[in-house]
C-alpha cells in the first residue's frame, strides 16, 4: 500500500508538469477512484468510519484509511448514494510545515494555471475544475501558529446530485 502511495505522488508530480499533457484533472489516488462504490472501497482498504452528521449533509459517509505514508497522514473518502464523490489527501504536519506553499502548488500552477485563488480564515486555497473533476490545494491554519495541507479531488456530478447549492468548478481548466 505504502508504495502505492509513493507512486501516486510520483506519478502526479509528473502528470502536473507535463507541458504535453491535456489539464483533466486526475480522479484517483493510487487505487482510490471517484465514482468507486463504497462496498469495494471497504472491502480493498483498511479503513474507519468517521461520518459526522453534524457537517455532512443526510447520507453522506466519510472512511477514513490511516496508513499515509512519511508525507501524508491520512487519505478521506467522502461518499453519497454510495458512490465516492470526495477523495482527500491529509498531509503531515511536519511536511506541511516545511514545505513552503509555493512550492506545494507549484506543479499544479504550471499544469491548469493559476486557478481561482482564496483566502479563507483557515488560510489560503486554490481550486480548479474540468467538467468531470475539481481539484482543490488548502492550505488549512491550525492552533499554534501551524499549518496542515489538504489536497481535495471531487466528482463534480455526485457532488452536485447532494443537493448542493453551489458549483463545484470554480475554475475551468
């Protein structure tokens, strides 16, 4: 699993500097796909039901798989109708902290352009969109002056089926 992860991050460091490649926004994280049913998500993966119904809107699920690597902490799946419709990658602390911003978001500038750029009171956020996916780079203000990074990738489809009020592509690419 653990190299998995390390391909990923590999392969979407050079899917996002690719000057050839056309700018879709990528729909899985090693073997996380958007649109997976949750039945094979928690049959493939090791993970923990952390749905909190207070944030969620009625029937959605969030699994959460804790197996990151050196530089992630954990991977979210957000699911509605059973279908996953969000995947988040939840960085550590200790890479979020040294890695500076521009350079988290820098191969993804070079990629879509400079998207739709946000500052937030939890801190700054860019999002792209293509008419499938949405992709989003937070970078999350935590107590304590630090600061944590959250890669968000989004089936824009079952997303709006949720009843959503807003569009989730705030930038087309």
């Amino acid at each position: 699993m653990k190299k998995a992860f390390i391909f990923f991050f590999l392969f979407l460091l050079f899917f996002m500097q690719s000057q050839d490649a056309k700018a879709l926004i990528l729909r899985s994280v090693a073997d996380i796909s958007l649109g997976m049913s949750i039945k094979d998500f928690r049959e493939r993966f090791s993970n923990e039901e952390v749905t909190d119904s207070f944030a969620l809107l009625k029937g959605d699920r969030v699994f959460a798989i804790n197996k990151g690597t050196k530089d992630v902490e954990t991977f979210l799946g957000s699911f509605y109708d059973g279908k996953l419709y969000k995947i988040e990658v939840v960085y550590t602390l200790p890479y979020s902290n040294q890695v500076p911003w521009k350079v988290f978001v820098k191969g993804a500038i070079q990629e879509f352009g400079p998207g739709k750029q946000l500052e937030t009171t939890a801190g700054p956020v860019l999002m792209w969109g293509d008419e499938e996916s949405s992709l989003k780079m937070e970078r999350r203000r935590l107590k304590g002056g630090k600061f944590r990074y959250v890669l968000s990738i989004l089936d824009n489809a079952i997303f709006l089926s949720r009843g959503e009020n807003c569009s989730s592509q705030p930038f087309k690419v």
